[in-house]
C-alpha cells in the first residue's frame, strides 16, 4: 500500500469481528477474517543513517568503500600530507562523511547489502554442511573403531582359546609321558628283582 526508499508497507489481513478471534463478522454474514486489508492512518518514523567505521566498512556503496582505500593509501605514503595523521584521525574523517558523498545511490547500497546477505547466508549454509560432514566422519570412524575392537577382542579370545588347548594337551602330553617312564621302570625294577632271585639261587 506505500512504498519508498526507506520503507514498505504491505497488505495484512484483519479481523472484523466484536469479539477477539470471533468468526462472525460485524455486520453479521460472511467471513470474520478479510484479507488484502490496506493500512489505514498515520504511521510516522524517522531515519537514521549509519556512520562510517571499520566494522561497518563492508556495508557501504563500492563508491565509499574505494574512497577509504584512497584516504588510507595516502596515508601511508611518505610524501603525503596525511601521513602525519594517525589512524584515529583518519576513522574519524571517514565518520564524519555522509554515505552518498561518493556518489552512491540508495539503489547500489541496496544491491550491494543484498550480496552481502547472500554471501553470508551460502557462508553458514557451506559452514553447516561442513559441521554435518565432519560429525558424519566421525560417527563412521567411532564405528569403525568399535568394529576393530570387537574384532580384536574375538580374536584374543581365540588365541586364548588355542593357548588353552594347546597347555591342556602338551599337559596331557607330559603326564602320558610320566606315565610311561614309570612303567617303564617298573618293568626294569621288576625284571631286576627276578634276576637278584636267580643269581640267590644260584649263590645256593
């Protein structure tokens, strides 16, 4: 319904009836909700236009941008008259200097701020692209992890399992072994008990 270079002022719906969020309207027929409902009466405000400092250096016209990259270049130049200003002389030159003193329009400071917009807002979403992907790489190499290690610890219980087998039967082993040594000795001690009986006998 208005429209200039400081503010827009679009159509609302309004609600026409007596009672609040009522659904019959005033004059008693129809819907209490009407859309397409142009402002009526006197809106008043005033504008305020932002100064010049090096936080807010990106959001001026290309004009003023390049007029600060000027004052500064001057500045650093030995035979320059500026050099003997510092750096808070200059800041405060540049604030004092009206937005469209270099000759921006309302029009290309508009243009240029929704770059600036845009630009950050593909920056967050490329930011939280790149936070999802890492918390996805890491989430798959927890899991890898935790793969590995279950499969390390079935493969320890394997070779305890072998290490087991193997002690019980190299156990079994010695102890068949022992065995047969002391029927081995038996039958020695018994065959020399049976000749210490003849060599008696034959002493006799």
């Amino acid at each position: 319904t208005h429209d200039d270079k400081f503010i827009t002022v679009l159509p609302g719906r309004s609600h026409v009836s007596t009672k609040p969020f009522g659904t019959r309207p005033i004059w008693g027929m129809g819907n209490a909700w009407r859309d397409y409902r142009e402002f009526v009466g006197r809106l008043s405000y005033g504008v305020v236009y932002d100064l010049w400092n090096p936080s807010e250096h990106s959001r001026f016209g290309d004009g003023f941008r390049h007029l600060a990259l000027i004052l500064f270049a001057m500045q650093r130049r030995i035979e320059s008259p500026f050099c003997r200003l510092p750096d808070e002389c200059i800041f405060y030159i540049l604030n004092m200097c009206r937005w469209d003193w270099a000759d921006d329009t309302f029009n290309q400071v508009r243009g240029h701020k929704k770059k600036l917009r845009r630009r950050l807002q593909q920056a967050n979403e490329a930011a939280a692209a790149a936070a999802i992907a890492r918390a996805e790489a890491a989430r798959a190499l927890e899991a890898r992890n935790d793969s590995q290690g279950v499969a390390a610890a079935r493969a320890t219980d394997g070779s305890q399992v072998v290490v087991a087998a193997a002690a019980s039967s190299s156990n079994e082993e010695v102890l068949l072994t022992s065995v047969n040594s002391m029927d081995t000795n038996d039958d020695i001690e018994i065959e020399d008990g049976e000749e210490g009986d003849d060599e008696d006998e034959d002493i006799e």
